[in-house]
C-alpha cells in the first residue's frame, strides 16, 4: 500500500540535519506483532539496545527462517572479523560491506543495493517512530518502511544495517510515497538528494494530507 499526499508535499528541511538521530519503533501491523525469543531476535536485541527481554518482531516481516538464518550468519560473520581485528581499515570495511549489500558515503550515510544493482539512501524519518526512508539513486523516487519492533533504530550500526536489510526483505516491504499531482494523477514523490537528507519527515505529512482528504 502507498503512502499518498492529497497534493504536491511542501518538503521542510531539518533543523541541524546532520546529527544523528535515534527514532523509537512502534507497533503498527493490522494483524499485530508476535512475541518472539528467537536467536535473531537476542541479536537484534544486543545491536540496539533492547530495554527488555522480549522482543516484539513486525508481523509485516514474514518469519522466512532462509532470511533470517542469512541475516544472523551474515552479523556472526561481520562480528568475527570485527573481534578478529580484521576490520580496521576502511578497504576491509568497504569490502564486507559489500558482500553484505550496502555502502556508506564519507559522511556515515547508509545506501543500500537492490536486486538490481541500483542504490538507495537510507534514513530515518524523524518524525515517525520506527520509520525509514528510502531514496532510489537512479531516479529520486522516495519510499517508505516503517517497522513495528519496540526499539530504537542506530543506522550509524553496521551489524543493524546488517540485520535489518541484507536479507533483501525491504525490497517488497517499502511502499512508494505518493501525490495527486495538478491533473489528478497519482505520482511518486521524487525528491533531490539534498532535499531527502535535509528533510524532517514525511510519513506523518501524507498521513495527515490523507486524513484531511477523507473528512471533506
């Protein structure tokens, strides 16, 4: 399902758009979220800080046990190497970043490969708990996932990024950010890279925009 605007978004940048900022997941999966103690579940809690034994996992990512034994092996693996010494320089970074399916700008920032090869930027949306954003570098177009684990997302983490996105599982989960444009037509927002980083949020501005559309 899309996520839409009424109408053509106005995009507010950021107040201090550059620090890093940790958004808390919340629980919104119309079939709810299971409990669950599995071993992705004990890292997941270890990598970002779990305030409680439990971890809720999103009914929105299907409990495919090949993704999720990929994902854990692929943390295992980045954690032996780390502990090993063997990631301290930034070509051994680079290189099991790749294997893994992401990279990183000089600034930190996060992009991700699809199936295709084609890269996306991601970050969180800061006015949305548990919500991330997508850029598709090959053409601007913005996208949205929002996750219903009760934690806080550290995407400055290599194994969290590890954890929540090597399995590919994003590709079919993220929805397209939508507007009817001037003549009624359904567009994807597309949004420059400069815009994208700078802006605060945009998943409570076309739920609003949608809300407001309903009422009239």
């Amino acid at each position: 399902m899309a996520v839409r605007f009424s109408q053509t978004p106005c995009v507010k940048p950021a107040l201090g758009a550059r620090r890093r900022v940790a958004s808390r997941v919340i629980c919104s999966a119309s079939t709810g979220s299971v409990a669950c103690t599995s071993r992705r579940s004990l890292l997941l809690a270890g990598l970002i800080a779990v305030p409680a034994a439990e971890l809720l996992l999103p009914s929105v990512r299907p409990a495919h046990a090949e993704t999720q034994s990929f994902a854990e092996d692929a943390v295992d693996e980045y954690s032996r190497l780390e502990a090993s010494g063997k990631l301290t320089n930034a070509k051994a970074l680079e290189n099991i970043r790749s294997k893994f399916n992401f990279k990183r700008s000089i600034d930190g920032r996060v992009f991700v490969k699809s199936s295709k090869g084609t890269f996306f930027a991601v970050r969180l949306d800061m006015e949305v708990p548990g919500a991330m954003l997508f850029r598709d570098s090959s053409n601007g177009q913005i996208f949205a996932l929002q996750t219903t684990t009760l934690q806080q997302i550290d995407l400055s983490n290599d194994q969290v990024v590890i954890l929540l996105l090597s399995d590919g599982e994003w590709e079919r989960e993220m929805s397209p950010i939508q507007f009817d444009d001037d003549a009624g037509k359904t567009t994807t927002l597309t949004l420059s890279e400069n815009d994208f980083r700078n802006v605060v949020g945009l998943i409570s501005m076309a739920e609003g925009a949608e809300a407001g559309q309903e009422a009239k």
